[in-house]
C-alpha cells in the first residue's frame, strides 16, 4: 500500500484514558509515535525510552501517544486510574495516553486497523504481535515505519527514523 493511498490515522476518534473524547486530527502537523502499551510486561520499562523521546523532540512536532491494552496475557488489567497513576508514579509519562483498546482480533480498533496494514522492516504487516509495538507516523497521518516490540524507544533506527521527519 503506498503511502498516498493509506487512509490518514487523523481521521479517528477515540476516548483519552481519562474517558473524554479524543479525534488524532488534534496531532495533525506533528510526528506521532503510536504505541501500544501494558503495565505489567516485560517491555514495560520502555516507557521510560518512550518519555525520553517526548522530552526530547516534543518541542520540535513530535509526540509519543499511549494506547493500553489487556490482550496480551492481561498484561494491563488496571483501570484507567490505575494505568494513569502506574505511568505517571513509575516513569513520570506526560505524553498522551488513550483508554483501553483492542490491537487485533474481532474488535481491533480503526486505529490498529489502519496501523497494523504496515509491514516492519522485514516486510511483515499484519496483527501487532505483542505489547510495546511502536508505528511512526509522519505529519500528514500516515504510517512510515514500524517497530517490533524488541527495538527499543531510544535506539539508534527509530532516533534516525524520527530526526527524518522532523
């Protein structure tokens, strides 16, 4: 799928964590860093890598955004209070986090519709595979990359691959 035919991930709306409705158009101009996230996985700690980019580059158009969800294992079986409060005590997140949602499955979100349609770097698109998978998205809401759950928020290719869009 080419990149002017992929449908723009600015045309969704979804509820923020703390249940008030939300529409990605609100991101519209900035580079997004979509992730799914859980509270109590082994990838957990990349929260920490994935503010550090925020803090990083969010004063140049760029943000991380935060979709929780519970289908791995139950890995994030919190409510939304107990997400907030994990990510805000545990790794000071001040990015935008969204409520829970499915990634895959007969109730996958279009947003992981939309996302999921892109291949990583070995060409494999398809079901995000577990939690911690990060989708770059460039300014015009279209997805560019895509980052298995092992490659970590600070490594050298997602920097590089975020610097380019900036």
């Amino acid at each position: 799928m080419s990149q002017t035919q992929a449908p723009s991930i600015h045309e969704i709306e979804l509820p923020m964590l703390n249940g008030k409705p939300a529409t990605l158009s609100a991101y519209a101009g900035k580079v997004i860093l979509a992730v799914n996230t859980a509270s109590k996985c082994g990838f957990t700690p990349q929260y920490g890598g994935l503010q550090a980019l925020q803090d990083r580059y969010s004063a140049k158009g760029f943000t991380v955004l935060g979709f929780p969800c519970n289908q791995f294992f139950r890995q994030e079986p919190g409510t939304a209070e107990d997400i907030q409060n994990f990510c805000s005590v545990n790794y000071g997140v001040t990015f935008p986090m969204f409520a829970k949602l499915d990634v895959k499955g007969a109730n996958q979100h279009p947003l992981y519709a939309i996302l999921s349609e892109f291949p990583d770097d070995a060409g494999k698109a398809g079901n995000v595979g577990w939690n911690f998978e990060k989708f770059l998205v460039d300014k015009d809401g279209h997805v560019v990359r895509r980052f298995r759950s092992k490659v970590e928020p600070e490594s050298a290719e997602v920097v590089k691959a975020i610097e380019s869009l900036l």
